[in-house]
C-alpha cells in the first residue's frame, strides 16, 4: 500500500484527537456527553458503517479471503491469549494483571481500525475490516469479560455469549453478509440514511478518544515496567506475529493491509471501562491506553515499513 497516504491518515488522525483533548480542555465534552457518543458510535454508527461495506457486487474472491482472514483471526486471539497469560502470571496485582492481560490482547479496533481501514482503501477496506471486529466482539464479551469477573466466571456463561453474538456490529455483520451474497440492494434512501451515519465514524472516534485522552495524566505507573512490556506486545509484537499469521494463510492485498491496521492499533479503552465496572484502580489502565494510543501514532507507519 502507499506509506506515504498512511502517513497523511495517520496525522490526519492526529489532528482530530487533538482537537477533541482541546475540547475537553475547553470543557465543551462532558464525562456524560463523551459516554453517550460512545453507545451511538458503537450501537449505531458503525453497525451502519459495516452494511454500507457490504453493498457491493458480490466476489468469490472477497469471500475467499474473508474466510481465510477469519481463520487467521481466531489462530491470532488463541495465541495472544497464550503468549499474554504466560508473561504476565507472576504478577502478584491482581487489578494489574487483569489490565495488562487485556490490554495487549484486545486493540482499539472499532474506534481506530475501522476508521484508518475506511480512510484508507473505502468500503472493500470495511468489508475485510469485519472480520476483525467480529473476531473482537466473541473474544471481548467471552475471554474480556472473564478476566474482570473472575470470581463468577462459571456463571452466566450463556449470557456473556449472547452478549457476543447479538452485539449490534455482529448483527451488522450478518445483515451485511446476506446482502453481499445474495446481490440484494438495500432501498435507495434506506442505503442513501445508512452511508450518511457511516460518514461520521471517523472524526467522531477520533475527537472521543482525544477527549479521553485530554484527561490522562502520566502517572507512577508510566514507570512500571510491566506496563511497557505490554505496550510492546500490543503495538509492534503482536502486529507482527499477526503478518506472519496471514502471510502463512495466503491472505493477501487489502485484505492483508486491513487486517494488520485493525491488530495494529493501540489498548483498547474498554479496559478503563472494565476496570471500573470491577471497582478497581483505574489508573494503570488509563496510563497503559494513553500509552498505547499516543505510541500507535508512530508504531502503525512502522508495522506497514514491515509489510
């Protein structure tokens, strides 16, 4: 793919999360206003986003790679669980174990990768985005939620699994893969409303995590090892056993480019919400998402140096 249209998204990615900490500086977001476009971006943007994507021309080819790219999706997960869980055992914090465990599993793949994906190569980039995210939603509502729930992780099994599957972007997913095999176009002004809501997943990601980020102070924790330690598995270890995945599957072009974006990307910041759902300190997991997030800016254009 062309580096130098990467780099341009990626300061252009900047400059929208800059401009939502100048927001938050300015006290024009508040923690009520910021929570509330969250739910609309991930409930109703990008499950509008994912059925835009699929209003193409039907291609064997795509399917294809779809396929192989959900293969490589779950090997992926399966080993970052494995690598991350025999790394971070001996840590006697509980809280903090949990954190780092998750944070250098799961990446900001919905808020980040599917804008960068959409950005960069439009909706045959959303297309092999999805699997990604579907990967995402099965293995956060699973193996995510048990790690914060440990003492109950026997129960409610069957909840935590219909929390996976009837997660709206998952249901966008199947809506959209219907639509794609069948060649059924959705109504002119239905599909005209669905690509106008998808229209505002980027900026509007970008401005709501640099509002978060307005808030992040670099605490003691930036001086934890451990911390780092997952910040490097997260940004540049884990993309690249990710290129190796694929590459060895057979995926290639976009939806090897789209693919690597979406495990590219930094923390994901449902670990702050996670924590604080569990009552415990959110600080290392404020201090490990900005981290993350702010180094992505620099690790993303040096995944794609790799590729």
């Amino acid at each position: 793919m062309n580096i130098s249209l990467l780099n341009n998204q990626i300061a252009i990615i900047f400059l929208l999360m800059l401009l939502g900490a100048l927001i938050n500086r300015l006290g024009f977001m508040h923690s009520q206003t910021s929570s509330d476009l969250t739910n609309i971006l991930l409930n109703i943007v990008s499950p509008c986003l994912i059925i835009n994507a699929f209003e193409q021309p039907y291609s064997s080819d795509r399917i294809q790679q779809l396929l192989l790219a959900g293969v490589g999706v779950l090997l992926f997960y399966l080993l970052e669980i494995i690598i991350a869980s025999v790394i971070f055992h001996k840590i006697k914090d509980s809280n903090l174990q949990r954190i780092l465990k998750y944070g250098c599993i799961f990446s900001n793949a919905g808020f980040m990768g599917v804008p960068l994906a959409s950005a960069l190569f439009g909706k045959i980039g959303v297309f092999f985005a999805v699997v990604s995210l579907a990967g995402f939603n099965i293995f956060n509502w699973t193996y995510g939620v048990s790690l914060f729930n440990s003492a109950n992780k026997h129960k409610n099994k069957l909840f935590k699994l219909k929390m996976a599957l009837l997660n709206p972007n998952i249901i966008a997913i199947v809506a959209g893969l219907l639509l794609f095999v069948s060649s059924i176009s959705l109504p002119h002004v239905i599909s005209q409303t669905v690509s106008y809501v998808g229209m505002i997943n980027t900026p509007l990601s970008m401005i709501v995590i640099g509002n978060s980020l307005g808030n992040i102070k670099l605490q003691k924790e930036a001086r934890n090892f451990s911390l780092w330690l997952a910040v490097a598995l997260r940004n540049l270890f884990f993309p690249v056993l990710a290129l190796i995945i694929f590459r060895f599957l057979g995926v290639t072009g976009v939806a090897l480019d789209t693919t690597i974006i979406m495990m590219a990307c930094p923390v994901a910041g449902i670990v702050v919400l996670f924590t604080l759902q569990n009552n415990d300190d959110v600080a290392p997991a404020i201090t490990l998402m900005g981290v993350s997030t702010i180094l992505s800016l620099i690790t993303i254009p040096i995944i794609f140096h790799l590729i």
